[in-house]
C-alpha cells in the first residue's frame, strides 16, 4: 500500500456491526509512501494506522476540480460511492449478507437474511443472492427515508415522501 498526504483511506469493519471509518492521510511516516500514516479520521479525530486488509487508499492527486472533488472527462463534478458486502453462511441453510456505505454517505448500513426450505437444494448462490438483495433493500428503504427527512430540513416541508421509482 502506497500513499501520499491529502489521499483518502476507508477502512471498513471486517465483522458485522462494526463501524466504516474514512480520514485524510496528513503524514506518511513510511519510506516510499509506505505506512505507518498519521491520519485525521472524518470525526476529527487523529491518530497512526498501519493499514491492513480492509482498508483502502484513494489518491487524491491528479486532475481535480477546483472543490477538490474529482472530474470526469467533460469537467463535471462527480462524487463516488463504495459499498461494501460481506455474506456470511451458517450451515449450509442460512445466510445473511451485510452491506455498509464505504464512503459517501459513510456509515449507514443494512443486512438481509435468506433461509433455505428442507425441501430445496443446497445451493448456496442462491441464498447469498437473496439476502445481498433484500440487505440493498434496506438499504435503498434507509437512503430514501434520509433523503425524505433532508428534504425536509431543507423546505420547512413535513411528510414528504419520496417514491422508490
């Protein structure tokens, strides 16, 4: 892993329920861009990470626009959102799947469950599958629920509600 002070990193939790946190890297005290970084998480917070597996690097260096928020070929603003899934499985009949908002809307986060019938055959795609879709349910049920409240706050208007199509 490689960085450079004012890149980005997102380390994401690697058991359920644990937080995502993202910062700025504002030192590299490594040779060669290397870690240990010192950096200052979104909370405000400082401190010295020695990444490991979960975590990510985002260069911010290169062609920005002038808020700081990378372009797209044309020149217009463009924001990214990373969201993590992590599937678990207990036998081979249960599975539940954890989605969490790696950066943009950082932690919010959802899961879904999926349960196979005795009767049906153990495949376990499937049921990954249905409890990744039903954990982007919720998912998409909480961005839209915020946005409703956003819309809220921003208007003075009171039970807005916001169509998932």
């Amino acid at each position: 892993m490689r960085a450079q002070r004012g890149d980005h990193i997102v380390v994401a939790g690697t058991h359920v329920g644990e937080a995502v946190r993202d910062g700025e890297i504002i030192e590299v005290r490594g040779g060669d861009g290397g870690p240990p970084y010192r950096v200052r998480w979104s909370d405000g917070r400082e401190g010295i990470i020695y990444p490991g597996a979960s975590a990510e690097v985002r260069a911010q260096h290169g062609a920005e626009a002038p808020s700081g928020v990378p372009a797209d070929v044309q020149g217009r603003l463009v924001r990214e959102w990373d969201i993590r899934v992590s599937i678990y499985a207990f036998g081979d009949d249960t599975t539940t799947a954890k989605v969490a908002v790696v950066a943009g809307e950082a932690g919010m986060s959802a899961a879904g469950e999926s349960r196979r019938s005795s009767r049906d055959p153990a495949v376990p795609r499937i049921g990954d599958k249905v409890a990744v879709a039903r954990a982007l349910h919720h998912l998409a049920d909480e961005l839209l629920t915020g946005a409703a409240e956003d819309v809220e706050g921003s208007t003075g208007e009171h039970d807005v509600t916001i169509s998932p199509r």
